[in-house]
C-alpha cells in the first residue's frame, strides 16, 4: 500500500478534501470518554486534523485529549501538519499486532478508532483484531469512511475519467468503487451504517478546476498507469475537462457522495 501513495504524497496532501466537522462530533458523542483516538491510515491528516488551506476544518484532534495518526507511507507522514495533540507513527505494512498494541497504550485503551479513505487497502482480518484489542470496553467505536469517482454536480464527468482507470485499478480500490457495500466489518451496529448497509454521507467542498487535476492525479491509479507509459491526465484529457468544469478560473462547490460504516465490539469479541 506505501508505495501507491508516495510517490504523489505532495500532490495528495494539498489536493484531498476533509471531512464534514459534524461527522466527528456525531462520532465523538457517541463515546464515553475522550482520552485517545487512533487514526489509521491518516495519509497526511486529513481526519487527524482536518488539515485544509487557509481554513482548517475541525477534526478528530477537536474532541480528544490525544491522538495516534499512523501510516505504511513515511512520505505521506512527511507532509502531515504538526498538531500538539497529535502523534504520527510509522507502520510498515509488517508491523506486528502486539507492537501497534503496545504502541497505543495497551488494550481497552482506545475511544475511537477512525480510517477515512484507506480501508480497503487494509489486511482487514489483522487490522479488526487490533481494533478490536485497543478500543474501551465498552463504549468504543470504529468509524471508517470513504469516497470515490461520485462527485455532484460534475458525475458524467467523473463517469467517464473513472471508465479510462478501470484496466489499471488495483483489485483492492474495488470496494471504495461500490461504496463499501460489500466490506466486510464485523461490529455491532450503533446507527451509522452498517456491515452491507453504509450509511450515506454529503461531503460539501469548494473546488477550483486545479484542485480538481491535483485530486485526480493524487489517486493510486493515475501513478500506476503513469508507471506503464499510460498518461490519464494527458493535456487533451485536462483540456476537455477545463470546458466541462466551466473554464480554469471557476471554483465549483461541488459534493462528493461518501459512505460510512460504524460500530462498537460484540459481545463476544
């Protein structure tokens, strides 16, 4: 997984969009305590601390003493904003469980547990065991979270740039694609989606046409088709794209239509 991000780390920490500040303070409500988050996967921060130029939006570092932001990629870590509640970590891929364990204050010792953008890229059988090892007992939550291709007002757009990526997208990228539908997420059900059944969720962003091709050549498959001498954004792509948006200068509001899964451990976890 590190490697289909670093190589465009720059590009993805200034052109992803941040999360509805509502999504964290409905997640944060639904804890008990506030002592410690975990965000796994955190890229360059977008959940960790909502990272976004010239106005930060709030995050998961509003409603928690402390948060643990890790990720495979030392690049993406590299351009994450320095936060006096946040601590980044890198996690190889080969990171045992009992080190991230150890790492976040031992078992029981985590409030909630957030993965935006990422999940399907986990070894999620590992990953849930962890979770399921850290998070408080009980009032613990898991929250993941994504978005792909599904833009509004710009989706016939996206439709057919999303159909140019299909013969180089890693299999994986696959449930972000049908909206984590099919992920699998073994927790108990506490109104915010669950396994099968992902709970929608408007994300509202104020896009420029530039920050449209940074996002878009942010994504993991517009590396791996560069990587095979495949140019997904080549100039007469942006250019047709520039007409559609309305020109260079224009800044769209646009929505991008997420999904989200969220539970606390069973009874029998």
């Amino acid at each position: 997984m590190a490697e289909l991000f670093s190589k465009q780390a720059a590009v993805y920490a200034a052109a992803r969009p941040t999360y509805p500040k509502e999504l964290y303070a409905k997640l944060a409500a639904l804890t008990p305590h506030h002592r410690l988050a975990w965000d796994v996967g955190t890229g360059s921060g977008q959940a960790a601390i909502g990272v976004r130029i010239p106005t930060p939006r709030l995050s998961v570092a509003e409603h928690y003493d402390s948060v643990v932001a890790t990720d495979v990629s030392a690049e993406q870590l590299r351009h994450a904003a320095p936060h006096p509640k946040v601590r980044y970590m890198h996690t190889p891929d080969a990171t045992p469980g009992e080190d991230l364990v150890a790492a976040l204050g031992g078992e029981g010792s985590v409030d909630l547990i957030t993965v935006a953008e990422a999940a399907h890229w986990f070894d999620l059988p590992a990953f849930y065991g962890v979770a399921r090892r850290v998070l408080r007992r009980p009032g613990g939550v898991i929250a993941i979270w994504g978005y792909n291709y599904r833009m509004s007002p710009m989706e016939d757009m996206m439709e057919r740039f999303f159909r140019t990526t299909v013969p180089y997208r890693d299999p994986r990228a696959l449930h972000a694609m049908d909206g984590y539908v099919n992920l699998p997420f073994p927790f108990e059900d506490i109104g915010l989606g669950r396994e099968g059944e992902p709970m929608s969720l408007d994300m509202e962003h104020e896009m420029s046409f530039q920050g449209l091709v940074g996002m878009l050549s942010s994504w993991s498959v517009v590396t791996t088709a560069k990587q095979q001498g495949v140019d997904l954004l080549s100039e007469p792509v942006v250019k047709e794209m520039e007409q559609e948006w309305g020109g260079p200068s224009l800044v769209r509001t646009v929505t991008f239509k997420a999904f989200l899964l969220a539970g606390t451990p069973t009874a029998d976890d």
